[in-house]
C-alpha cells in the first residue's frame, strides 16, 4: 500500500466504493488522514462498512464542511455528461476533487529514495486502443531482464495498493482517459500515447475533449520522455506541440503503417520488422512475424511502444527481443485459446469498439467472426472496409438482427447468444480458419463486463473440443 501524503490529521472524502475507492480510503487512513466515504450502492456501503471504512451521506447538506479533498472513482462522471451531484457540492463548496491516480503520484516519493542508487521510476500508458497490451508488454520485458516492476492502474491492481518503491525499481501504469482527466497530479517519467479513436465521447463532450483528457498526462507533468504513436493526426499533433526541435530526442515517434524518417529517435514496424533509428541511422531491428503473444499491425504498434519505453529505461535491443518471444498476451486480445483439426480460436472480446474490432480483423486471415453486442455510437459501417477476411459472421446480442443488417457484403447469421454462435462457427469452419471473438460491441447487454463475455467463450469453446 502507498501511504498517501498531505492530508494528516485532516478530513477526505471519497466517493464510490469500488476496488479503487475501497484502497483509496484504506491509503488515506495509512497516511494519516480521516477517510469517510459514500456509494450510491447500499451493497457497496456495507461491504466498506465491514471492512472498517466509516460511511457518510456526501449528498447531504453540510456533508462536506470539514473536508480538505473529495477524491472520485474514475467511473464517476464530474463534467460531461453531467456532474455528478457529490462533485457539484464539492464545487460550490470549494473542496478540491481529486482522484487515487492524482494521490499516487503526490505520495509515490519518500525520503527512503534518499538511500537508492537508482531512483524508482514511473512509465504512465495512455491511448484509445493498445494501452493495456502495451502496458503488460513493458512490464513482461522488465521483469524478464530483472528488473524490478509493478503493473497497476486501470490493469492488475489499484495504484494505491501497490507496495513500496525498492531500489530502481520501474512501475508501468495503465491509465484511461477517466484517469487521466482529473488527477491533479500527473508526474510521469516516461509517458506513452498509443493511438486515438472515437470512445467514450458521452463521457468528454465529443472527440476534443476526450484527446484532452489523454493529453494531459504530457502537458500537466512534462515526462523525460515520450512515446507518440503517430499514425493519427492526434498523434502527430502532439509529438510536435512537445518537441523543441527535429532531432529532440525526448519524443519518440512510433508507427506500425509507415517508415518514419528524420533525424529524431524513431521506432516503427513494417512487414513485420521491427526498426529503431537514431539519427538519421538505424541501430536496432527485431522480427516480430514469429512472437505469437503478439499477432497483428496493431499489436506491431504495441511492440513498438514497448521496445522504446525499455530503450529508454537503459535496456538492450537484444534483451527486449528474447522477452518479446516469451509474452504469453493478455486475456480477451488476440488472445490464442484452442486449436483443433487446423482451426484456431481466438479471444478478442476486449474489441469493444469499431478501430479495434477493425485491427483484430486485420491481423488473420479467413476468418468465422463472432459479433455484436450493445452498439456504440456511430454504427459499424466504419468496419465494412475490413471485412475482406471474414469468411461468415455470426452475430450475437438482443439487437442482432439490426447489427446484421448494417455488415453489407458479409454472409451474416443472427444466433443471438455466444453457445449458438460457437456451435455454428465451429461446425462450418475449415482447416486454416480462424474463429475470431472480435465483437465491436459493448457486452453490457448480455454481460457484466467484456471480461465475463470472453470467458464465456472460452468455456463454450473449450468444452465442444
């Protein structure tokens, strides 16, 4: 746990009582500070309540007279599309709103650093798609060349619940754009930005206000350095708002579509190669074609991130490479669950929006596609040009049907629930098919999460082979 500092003897409230709101209050309690803390969700308050955080009523008047800061969980809207009713109060009563991202890094450094060799250092990964898979990437990489490491933020645990820095030791934090747009404290070492697609635009206020969001953790703390993916104009933008010239090493430009020239610090993937160039020459290469945790142009953009992340951590070319051939993946991305009689299964159930449905149907060939879920805005006709792989779709969720409809140029079956549509696609696939879970879709229609749709079909899966 990280004891979070400034706040002794002084009163914070916190607001939604999830996994992070839970480690936020039990933190603030090690820090010395007097927790209180309120969820809508009576459940939520009781199992709090049981573990010895004391419960106040935020909505009620005069709930937040003593306090010094109210600190939010991510999920809990405070601008668009409206405040929450908590924050508001917070607002007229002029309480700072904060959240556990904001603490960790007012409270990661102590006077113990003092007596390091080598200071701890933070890499913060942010960006619409590939954010986690680049995330665990680094951290894989790390701890295959012995160095020590934490993963933690919107992957494996709360930042706040992570133990103590040692000596040189490098934490990898995963952070959305809800994280991302609040923390009042955002002091990276390293900072990464994958890519940018339409998401959570309710949530921002429209495609501007969510690239804001992201990019604040370049423009709030000023990292050392910075990893830009530049294959969207987003990207481009921002590589250029933060290098001082053509050759600043600090920006590292990555791309998985294009050569990248110029005498700056580049790393880029192209037919499956992996290159690194340093002014104006190249000075390092891996062959990404054989690492199977890694399938895909857009999982090439992923290693790129991670290669330069690690470079710039002091790591060799040749270590990164041997740890990249030994990264099993991430559940539910491009994830390999099964292959029987020539045909492989794939878990993607994380492609929860159209640009990563589209990248997942980009990296295999001859593919059973298994679709649909609770749409987001804008449809799927932003997929329709990459569906030249898809040998047949088979579409589930309570509106497939309509999400049928709209996959023009694609033999299309309506199976409605993920057993139906397993079965189907397992009993019409061919050797050298793939059977692809790449929904496009939110689960919430059918599941709790993306999590619990991707192990559904790899129960269902795993339990017809």
């Amino acid at each position: 746990m990280i004891p979070v500092r400034g706040f002794q003897e002084q009163t914070v409230a916190v607001l939604g009582l999830g996994r992070s709101g839970r480690a936020t209050a039990k933190a603030l309690a090690a820090g010395g500070a007097h927790p209180v803390a309120w969820d809508d969700n009576p459940a939520a308050r009781d199992a709090a309540s049981a573990e010895g955080i004391e419960i106040r009523d935020l909505t009620r008047n005069g709930a937040l007279d003593d306090v010094a800061c109210l600190v939010t969980s991510p999920g809990i809207p405070h601008l668009y599309p409206a405040p929450n009713p908590v924050i508001a109060l917070a607002w007229e009563a002029g309480v700072p709103v904060d959240n556990d991202i904001g603490l960790f890094f007012r409270s990661w450094a102590t006077e113990a650093w003092d007596d390091f060799d080598q200071t701890p250092r933070v890499v913060a990964v942010t960006g619409s798609n590939g954010k986690s898979t680049t995330s665990a990437l680094i951290h894989h990489i790390l701890q295959a060349s012995g160095r020590p490491t934490q993963l933690a933020g919107n992957i494996g645990r709360g930042v706040l619940d992570i133990d103590p820095a040692q000596d040189g030791e490098v934490v990898v934090l995963e952070l959305s754009s809800y994280q991302t747009d609040l923390a009042r404290s955002l002091t990276p070492d390293v900072a990464v930005f994958t890519n940018l697609s339409p998401d959570h635009l309710d949530r921002h206020g429209g495609p501007g206000g969510y690239f804001a969001a992201k990019r604040r953790l370049f423009a709030e703390g000023g990292p050392e350095r910075c990893v830009i993916g530049v294959d969207e104009i987003e990207g481009r933008y921002l590589a250029n708002q933060l290098a001082e010239a053509p050759g600043d090493d600090r920006v590292i430009r990555i791309s998985a579509a294009q050569k990248l020239e110029g005498n700056g610090w580049t790393v880029f993937a192209r037919k499956g190669f992996l290159s690194e160039w340093r002014k104006g020459r190249q000075v390092g290469s891996v062959d990404l074609r054989d690492v199977k945790g890694l399938p895909g142009s857009h999982n090439h953009q992923n290693a790129c991130a991670a290669y330069a992340v690690c470079r710039t951590l002091g790591l060799g070319p040749k270590t990164i490479e041997s740890a990249l051939h030994s990264y099993p993946g991430l559940p539910h991305r491009s994830q390999l669950i099964a292959e029987a009689n020539g045909v492989r299964y794939v878990n993607d159930s994380k492609a929860t929006n159209i640009d990563s449905a589209a990248k997942a149907l980009q990296a295999f060939q001859n593919i059973r596609w298994i679709c649909g879920g609770l749409e987001k805005e804008g449809g799927v006709a932003g997929l329709l040009p990459h569906v030249g792989s898809v040998t047949k779709a088979y579409v589930i969720g309570r509106e497939a049907a309509h999400f049928a409809m709209q996959l023009k140029g694609v033999e299309a079956e309506v199976c409605t629930t993920m057993s139906a549509a397993v079965d189907r696609a397992m009993a019409e696939a061919a050797p050298g098919e793939v059977v692809l879970l790449a929904p496009a879709c939110a689960s919430f229609d059918q599941y709790d999460n993306f999590e619990k749709r991707g192990e559904d079909f790899t129960q269902i899966v795993r339990s017809r082979l």
